[in-house]
C-alpha cells in the first residue's frame, strides 16, 4: 500500500537538512530503485522553486510499503528525523486516484 509522510521542518534547519541531504537522497533512491517511491520532494518555504535562505518548511514522500508500521518506522530512521531537520512526521496511508 502507499503512505504519504509529510516531515515539518524544524526552525532555522536549512543548513542541517542540506548536510544531511546526500544520506536523505540515497534512501530515496533506493526506494525508487525498488519501484516504491511514488514521489518525494520539499515544500519551500517561499513561493519560488528555489528558495534560497528562506529554505524550507517540510518535505513530502508517497512510497509504497508492506504496513503503516513499515513506512512509520522508515520514516524514524530518515536523516532528517537524526539530523534535527524535522521536527515532526507524520505518515498516514494513501490512496493514489489520478493520475491512473
């Protein structure tokens, strides 16, 4: 099943989240190198695709997983959840409609 986790960031975090960054990424790769990763991606805190200092206020993730405990315990193990990027996650089950 896919479960959508949505990761607030914390204040003040981008200089954490970008040092963490590369380890963040591979895990995602390796979630689409298994073809489980929906989507993934940042919410930038301004309006702009790059928001530079500003940074950003979260990131969001679909994968695919076995259970809601399997993404809930993937998404402790993140880089961010370690680093202090995210102040709170939260997973919850999705239901992909459209595209079909």
């Amino acid at each position: 099943m896919l479960y959508a986790i949505i990761g607030d960031d914390a204040l003040d975090s981008l200089e954490k989240r970008l040092t963490a960054r590369p380890a963040h990424l591979a895990r995602l790769d390796a979630l689409q190198q298994n073809g489980r990763l929906l989507l993934a991606g940042p919410f930038p805190a301004i309006d702009s695709p790059n928001p530079g200092p500003a940074g950003f206020s979260g990131s969001l993730i679909v994968a695919e997983f076995e259970s809601l405990e399997a993404a809930r315990a993937w998404a402790e193990a993140d880089p961010y959840v370690s680093a202090g990027v995210f102040s709170r996650v939260t997973v919850k089950p999705f239901k992909k409609v459209l595209p079909a």
